[in-house]
C-alpha cells in the first residue's frame, strides 16, 4: 500500500536537528481533560532505544475520588481498579526514574505531559523535557479526510491495538505509529522527527488547612451530601471549588459565620 504523505519539505541539513529514535512512549488515563483539576487513573509506559522496546513500565493509580461514568464506559477502569492503588504521590519517583533523561512520545502527548508537570510540582519536583507529537505529525502526514485519532491513524497504516484507551497499550501504539511514519514519510523530512521542548506551565496546589477540611465536612454532613471523595487527599484547591459549588447549590450553614475566606485560585 501506498501512502502519501502530505507536508512537502526540504531536509534541513545542518541544522542540528536528529531523528529521535530512543524515547519514552507514555500514555496516561485520567478522570478528565485539565491537569489543574482532574486526576490520573493509570500510567503505561515503553521505554524505547534505538527503536526498539527495551522495558516497560505500568501502574493504577489512585485519583482519591469517583471516576466518571463517561470515563468508565471510554476506558473501561472503573473505582474498583484503582481503590487499592497507590497515589500518585506514591510512585512519581519511579516515574520519573523510569524517564531517565529520554525525551517523551505520545499521541497528543503535551496533554500527558501536563499531567505530569501538575504531580511534580505538588511534590515539589520539577519536570523539563523533550517531546514527540505523533499526533501532530499525522495531522501533517496523513490525507486531510482522514481522522487522525490514535486508534483511526493505527487503522490507517495497519496497526493492531491490544487494548485501546488503556495506558500500556496506547503507549505502545504511538510507539509503532510513530516508526511507521518515520518509514513511510521520513526520508527528507527528518527535521519533523527530532525532539522539541515541551512547555507547560503548572502551580502547586494548595495544602488543604485543618479549618478547611472540617467546613467541608460541616457542609456535607448539614446538607446530607452523600460524596465519595476522600477530603484527606484533597488539595486546598480542590476543597475550595467543592466548597463553593456546595454554598452556590445548596446554601450556607443558617446560623453559621463560616464563610471561610479562600485565595483564589489562579
């Protein structure tokens, strides 16, 4: 089969730019979209050398709060996998010992790498790396009417998926898309399959005071909220937006003066 590939380039030679070939393949499952308020779910990871899998890496993991029934039906992770997982705060050392220095691939993988900055700034970490968009490349490489979706641009170039919208397996997958782009629309074009700077930028969540957490509490239990969330697990942050969210659908405790003044969040 042919494929036609449509961005038209000269090579840049001499530029300084090299095809990436040893990377990390990494994908994420998460609660939602947006690193500042959603949570992961599971982490899958492929640790590539010279083009080839040399290890992976995979773990559940605990987001401390329910996750969406949208989400259980598109991923199929349910509570029940994750109530006995570790916290991301657990294992982000493993996570990032697993990188090593390695630049990043994934499909769309500025939105797992956001993800990641959030966890590593809340433990007080930092994360900077280099990273490759193979979603970014088959909007360039791929026919115009073609979807360019994970799982429609595996179709494409005839790439089976084990599980899709599971970690591991998406890993892997943005993996074997990314070298088939390489061998079918590489030549002249090694500019596009070098590594660029990922830039996200993210802000430590709040620690959630003790007077925060008993006014939650104080609210769920006058209103009869039933939630499953675990309030010590939650950031100040995240106490805040359900604090508010509860006063603006419910009301304030009569009788009470606790209005507890919150920074905002920015």
């Amino acid at each position: 089969m042919l494929y036609p590939c449509g961005v038209r380039l000269r090579s840049k030679r001499g530029t300084g730019n090299m095809v990436a070939d040893s990377y990390v393949a990494l994908d994420l499952e998460t609660t939602g979209i947006g690193a500042k308020k959603e949570k992961i779910t599971e982490i899958g990871m492929a640790k590539v050398i010279e083009g080839k899998i040399v290890s992976t890496y995979h773990t559940m993991v605990n987001p401390y709060r329910p996750i969406p029934e949208h989400i259980v039906q598109l991923t199929g992770i349910d509570d029940s996998m994750v109530q006995d997982a570790p916290g991301m705060e657990e294992i982000l050392d493993q996570v990032l010992d697993f990188m090593e220095d390695l630049p990043l691939l994934g499909h769309q993988v500025i939105f797992d790498y956001g993800f990641l900055v959030q966890a590593a700034v809340n433990q007080n970490r930092t994360l900077d790396k280099e990273g490759i968009d193979t979603l970014k490349l088959c909007r360039l490489l791929m026919p115009a009417e073609e979807k360019k979706n994970l799982g429609a641009a595996c179709r494409y170039f005839g790439i089976e998926q084990e599980k899709a919208h599971r970690a591991l397996s998406d890993a892997i997958s943005a993996h074997l898309l990314y070298q088939k782009l390489m061998e079918v629309c590489g030549t002249g074009r090694e500019d596009l399959f070098s590594a660029k700077k990922l830039q996200y930028r993210a802000k430590k969540e709040r620690t959630a005071t003790k007077r925060q957490k008993e006014h939650l509490q104080d609210l769920l239990k006058y209103h009869r909220i039933n939630v499953t969330v675990q309030v010590e697990h939650m950031s100040g942050n995240e106490i805040s937006r359900m604090i508010d969210r509860i006063i603006f659908t419910y009301g304030r405790i009569p009788g009470t003066l606790r209005e507890t003044k919150q920074t905002p969040d920015k």
